[in-house]
C-alpha cells in the first residue's frame, strides 16, 4: 500500500469534492483523512489517500480528469513518521489583529522547538467596537523538556495585547 498526499487548490464551486472522491475511489484508493475548505474565495485542501501501488498511475489519470474541470491537484508520496514522543498542547490565542502576530507566534514556538501540527486562524469583528479580532487554533507536538507552561509563558511575554489559553492533552 501507498499513502499519498493530494493537495487541491481550485475555483471553489459545488461538487468539487464528490469530483475528487470520485478519482480516488475509481483509482481503487481509500480516502482517509483530509482538510478541506474555501479561503479566499478558492477550494483549497489536502486529502491523504492509501492505495495499491501499482494503482499510483490510474490515480494520476483520475485526477487529471478532475485537473480538467479547474482543480489543480498534485500528489506526494506521504512520510512514514516515527511515533511522536513528547506532550501534546492544544492552545488559543484570541487579540486584535495587527500584521506580524502569526510571525511572533511561530517565532516563539520555533525558538522553543515545538512542532506545529495543526495551525488556524480566523478573523472575527469584536462586538462592542467593531474592531477586528485575530483569533489562533494549535496543536502542538512538545520536546520532552519543555511543559505546557513554559509554552504559555513564553506566548504571553510576546504581547500584552493578546490573550492565550494553554489546555494540555486531548489536543
């Protein structure tokens, strides 16, 4: 079996997902995870497939079909990963949004080592003044020496302007 990641970015319009599925099932694939949505107006994603390996080049005839309807989709062979040691951290932070929050934020969790593994962001309008609001969803793979504590700590220090809530576990 092969695991292969599809990365999909395409004029956002409906059936696009059915169109993809479609390629992968005719392929002889098994859709098993993915992450899909509109953002900026465009149908953007990534969908981790497994298949037989000989199946890869019926895969790549699929989704050139679906290549064809305005969805561009490339493929990678996906990693096989070691089992992650270390605390898992789901954290939030909600503040005003200005340029440079994602670069201070990821400036911090790089400096400690955390690894990203899911990484959201939205902007919302604050009820009161109608200022906007930037608002950060993560989970994060710690080393072994550092704690959840130290991760919020080290968030905070970053700006008065923003808010973090640090849960450990269950991320």
């Amino acid at each position: 079996m092969a695991n292969l990641i599809l990365s999909v970015v395409g004029s956002d319009r409906p059936g696009l997902t059915e169109a993809l599925a479609k390629a992968v099932l005719s392929a002889g694939g098994n859709w098993l995870e993915s992450h899909l949505s509109q953002l900026g107006g465009l149908y953007v994603g990534s969908v981790l497939v497994a298949l037989d390996a000989g199946s890869v080049d019926a895969l790549r005839a699929a989704v050139a079909e679906v290549d064809a309807q305005g969805l561009e989709v490339r493929i990678a062979p996906a990693l096989e990963a070691a089992p992650a040691a270390g605390e898992t951290v789901a954290f939030s932070l909600v503040g005003q949004d200005r340029p440079g929050i994602v670069a201070q934020v990821t400036a911090v969790l790089s400096g400690l080592h955390a690894n990203i593994e899911t990484f959201e962001t939205r902007l919302s309008v604050e009820p009161y003044s109608g200022a906007p609001l930037f608002h950060l969803d993560a989970r994060l793979r710690l080393p072994v020496t550092l704690s959840a504590s130290a991760v919020q700590t080290a968030l905070e220090a970053i700006s008065g302007e923003i808010m973090v809530d640090v849960t450990v576990g269950g991320a």
